[in-house]
C-alpha cells in the first residue's frame, strides 16, 4: 500500500503543471498519474473518490525506493466547489505534505485570462 509523502496543490496557471514536469524528472522522486491531465483528483467526491483507495494506491505501484512520492491535483484547493476534500485528504495520506503553488495574484489572472481567450 504505497500513498503519497507529498502532494502539490494551488491555483490554477499558478505553476503546478511546470513543477509537476521538473519533479517528474529527478530520479528520487515518483509521481503517481491518473486522471484528466495527470492529475488524480482523488479527494474530490464528485471526480475520482468513488473509485476507491485500491484505485488511488495503485497509481503509485511503480514508485520503488522513490525518496519522495507525490502527486499534483490543483483542484484540491477549489472551495467551495469542492467540499470535504481536506478531510477525506487527512484520512487517507495524514503524514502527507503539501505543496501549495502561489503566483502573484495579477500576474495568474492575465495568465488566466489569455488561456481562456485562447480556448475560445
């Protein structure tokens, strides 16, 4: 039963898909992959929680002697959308550590805001 030592959080174009790829790189580190994006979204009951702590856990079946295992769903931040996600997160990972991405509040919304004119 492998889970997550850590788990990268934050805003949306705060950065955590850059960080995820930097992580995914170094050789001590695992990251577990599900979901859209590579994000699990476990904790989130209306997204991945139904599946189970047997689904979770094998996202991070090839993690080895990984120092670190991790994973990185920003949507855990998403109050009130998204409720319980704090609770269901001390349940299953408590020793896990977060890792919350802030950006400059201007500089995430113009970000925010050219990926949205861009989709249309």
């Amino acid at each position: 039963m492998t889970r997550p030592t850590f788990v990268v959080i934050g805003a949306m174009k705060a950065g955590t898909v850059s960080l995820r790829h930097y992580l995914d790189g170094h050789p001590d580190v695992f990251l577990g992959r599900g979901g859209m994006f590579g994000e699990p979204n476990f904790f989130i009951a209306e997204y991945n929680w139904p599946r189970g702590r047997g689904w979770y856990e094998s996202l991070f079946d090839g993690a080895g002697q990984a120092a670190a295992i991790g994973e990185c769903s920003p949507s855990y931040t998403m109050a009130p959308a998204f409720r319980g996600v704090p609770e269901r997160m001390a349940q299953v990972v408590p020793d896990a550590r977060l890792v919350y991405v802030v950006r400059d509040p201007i500089a995430r919304m113009q970000s925010m805001y050219m990926h949205q004119v861009s989709a249309g």
